[in-house]
C-alpha cells in the first residue's frame, strides 16, 4: 500500500503545528485490523485487489513551492488602496500562470487551497451570520473583527487561528472574492450555500457547507438511493437536501457565467459540503452542456453507485479532483453500493498521491473502488476529517 514511512499517525512537522491522528498503534486496533480487516474490507468496498496500489502517472510532482510574488493594486488612489482593505494582491497575470484545473485531471495547489479556505468561511457563517463582510465595512476591518469578535468554537474540528489564516489568504489573493451571496435553506435539511465571483481570478464559485446540525446528520445517515438518470442512482440523503435550492443556484450561476463567459466556474465544499458538490456538479453539468464545471471536493463521503460514477467521469464539461486526508474515517462511507467518482488526490504523510477514475490495469474501472486504501478498515480516524487536519496537510505540500 502507498503509506507514509513515518507511519499512518499523521504528525505534520513543527513550522506547521502538530496534528496527530486518534492513536491507531492500540492493541484494540491491531487485533481488528488482523482479525477482522480482510473480511471487513470486503464488505466495504467489495472484492479487494491483490495488486498493490498504483499512483497514475502525473505530468506534476510535489515540489518546492516557488515564491509568490505581490503587488500593490494598480491606480489604487494614489497608492492608498490599503485604506479601503485592499492590500496587496497578487498580479492577474500570475493567477492565469497558476490557472492549470486540467493538468492531467487534477487541480492545483494554488487554487484547491483558495477553495478551502472559503469552505471554512461558510462553516463560521452557519454559526454565526456576522461572519460577512458588513455593508460600508472594508476587508481590513472585516478580519479585526472577526480576530476580535468572531466565535467558531461550535464548528467541530475549526480553530480561530486557521480561519483567521485563511480570511488572509483570500484578502491577499483576491479581495472580492469574500463578498458572497448566502442561501440559506434551514426548513430543507439545514442547507447552506454561497455563490462568490472573484473577478480578479476570473472565477464563479459555489460553496456548499459541510454537516454542521442534527438535521444534516439525519440526512447523511440515510443510505436509500435515488434514481437520477437511466439505471444511476445516489444517495437520497444527498440529492434531498440539495433539490430544493438547486434551482436557485443554478440559476445564479447560469446569470454570472452569461455576464462572464470567459470565467472559470468552480464548485466546492467539505464533508456534507463535498458530497452536495459532486451531486451539484454533475446534475448543473447535465443540465448546461455549454458551461464546463470544476468541482473540487474536500472530505467527501462517496454519493452515487457504479452507474452514477461512470456517467460522471464521461461528461466532457465536468471535471472533478477529491481531495481526501489519509485514514479519514468519512471518506470509506457509504459503504454497500456506494463507489467514488472524480480524480482522487490523497494526502499522506509522505506527501500527495494522485490517482485517476480509471488509471487501472487494462482499464479496469473497478480498480478505482476496490483499493484496500479505501475501505473502511483502512481508514478510520474522524480526527483527520476535520477541517483543520486538512488545513494542516495541504499546507504541507505543494504540486
């Protein structure tokens, strides 16, 4: 199996903090992963492959991450633009450099990490509505007082200190980005969402925010399917907490996308959040042939069956990369007829490893669904789910 020679503990060095997953050396673990693992392994994600795992060949490696060069916002008033929370931001030219969501099917760095960090934005929103930018308020004085003020202390897994660094990042890289239009759905499954442009990275973004109520641990517990199209099927959980604001949604996508044809559009979200991506994704795709959508997941449970898979990986205006931590208990669920779509970049201690919807032995699709790596035997910390495990990694490595 592709494992870290440091371990499967998950222990990021020190520049970085210290996180380390549920301690997985217990006998308690060691005796069910000897007695029981094949077996369960089985039952989670059907017959197991004797081949050792494969990485898919990627034209990009991790690497040194080059150095980022600022500038001052040009004709900002006398080069005063820092007074109404500008800041310095990086050159659009730069941003197109980084602009690769196709490099052999995986998006970069650069851009999974500015989607992140909007994942843990809406997170805050749905404790706290003040996590916005307020009518006459500048981005300066957004962050002060979300330092000052903001409580993220009932989102399970989100430390103050990493919002803080993200709401940061998203200032520095694209100021505009953070003026959102939230949809709110609460009577529908507790549904939250957010629709940004950036247009200085030229980019339609949706975000949809991960479980965070009783309501939305109802609707992922489900495991009934629905069908979607001819003989696909999903998770009903997910696609009925998504139908009722999907046409909202879309609908404000399709206005920004005809404003802006050249935009890129994005999709995203973590946990429960990536889950309403994938689904969002695919049915927005279906539905609007002539706009290409990005959909790049964090955390995502799996959301449909073989069929649902297959149909998402063939649609030529859809593209997926699933971000997943390593031993993260979430992403091994649902179990029984529930199979991952997308391209999968895994984060492991030794760094990325990427892996294609098809990237098998004689193009053997089911490899994808049938890695050890996957199932729920092999994967079973909720430490490592949360927000800020991923925070943690993908700040780690760079490709």
């Amino acid at each position: 199996r592709l494992r870290s020679r440091g371990g499967r503990g998950g222990e990021a060095n020190a520049s970085t903090g210290t996180h380390r997953a549920f301690d997985q050396s217990s006998m308690f673990t060691t005796i069910v992963r000897a007695t029981a693992g094949p077996a369960a392994a089985v039952v989670a994600t059907g017959l197991v492959s004797k081949d050792r795992d494969r990485v898919s060949s990627c034209s990009f490696a991790p690497g040194p991450q080059p150095e980022l060069i600022e500038r001052q916002k040009p004709l900002n008033f006398l080069g005063l633009g820092w007074l109404f929370g500008f800041g310095k931001r990086y050159s659009a030219k730069q941003l197109r450099e980084e602009e690769r969501p196709h490099v052999d099917g995986f998006v970069n760095q650069c851009v999974a990490m500015d989607l992140f960090c909007l994942t843990s934005l809406i997170y805050a929103y749905g404790v706290d509505p003040d996590f916005v930018v307020r009518e006459g308020e500048n981005l300066s004085e957004f962050v002060q007082r979300i330092d000052k003020e903001g409580d993220v202390s009932q989102v399970l897994g989100l430390k103050k200190e990493f919002l803080l660094k993200n709401l940061n990042r998203l200032v520095e890289r694209a100021p505009d980005i953070l003026f959102m239009d939230f949809l709110d759905l609460p009577k529908n499954g507790d549904l939250q969402a957010a629709v940004t442009v950036s247009h200085h990275q030229k980019r339609i973004i949706v975000i949809f925010r991960g479980s965070e109520s009783l309501m939305d641990w109802v609707q992922n517990l489900q495991v009934l399917k629905k069908e979607i199209a001819n003989g696909a099927y999903v998770h009903s959980g997910f696609f009925g907490q998504l139908a009722p604001a999907y046409d909202r949604l879309i609908g404000e996508v399709r206005k920004y996308a005809e404003k802006h044809p050249n935009y890129h559009i994005y999709v995203t979200g973590h946990s429960l959040g990536g889950a309403l991506a994938t689904l969002f994704g695919y049915m927005a795709a279906t539905d609007n042939p002539g706009l290409n959508f990005n959909v790049v997941s964090f955390a995502s449970p799996r959301v449909g069956d073989r069929k649902f898979a297959d149909l998402f990986s063939s649609m030529h205006n859809l593209h997926h990369t699933r971000i997943a931590n390593d031993d993260d208990v979430i992403t091994a669920t649902p179990l029984l007829n529930f199979v991952h779509s997308g391209n999968n970049i895994r984060l492991c201690d030794s760094g990325p490893n990427f892996y294609h919807y098809d990237a098998a032995p004689e193009n053997d699709k089911e490899y994808y669904n049938t890695w050890w790596t996957y199932s729920l035997m092999n994967n079973i910390s909720v430490k490592a789910h949360f927000s800020q495990a991923y925070h943690v990694k993908m700040n780690q490595f760079f490709w």
